[in-house]
C-alpha cells in the first residue's frame, strides 16, 4: 500500500457498504471525516503509545517548579 506524504487517505470499499455508511452517517449527522478522525483519535487513545505530559499532570507549567 502507497504511503504518501500528504495528509489524503484513499481506500476502496465495496460501493453498497458505502452507501450503507454514508446513510447511517447522515442519520447520526456526522461527515464521513468527523466519523473518522473521531475514531482514530479513540483508538490511538486506547492502543497508542502513552502520552508523556497529560494535560492536567503538571500544576503551574514549569519544569523548574
């Protein structure tokens, strides 16, 4: 699979899931990017690496305390 650099994904799907998703997306009022990006954030949430500075886990903001 072509990995490029820009920031456009390109997939093929079978044109009935297709239609499929995108009238289950019009009934729940979501674009087929927000559906997206909203999914990939939960899973790099869950599955991803760990973040090292959570928003919240340092008080004040300064590494010299």
């Amino acid at each position: 699979m072509a990995k490029g650099n820009s920031g456009r994904l390109v997939i093929e799907i079978d044109p009935e899931l297709k239609q499929e998703l995108y009238r289950v997306l019009e009934k729940e009022g979501l674009s087929l990017k927000a559906f997206f990006l909203g999914n990939v954030e939960q899973l790099l949430t869950e599955k991803g690496q760990p973040e090292l500075f959570k928003p919240g886990s340092q008080s004040g903001g300064s590494a010299s305390g």
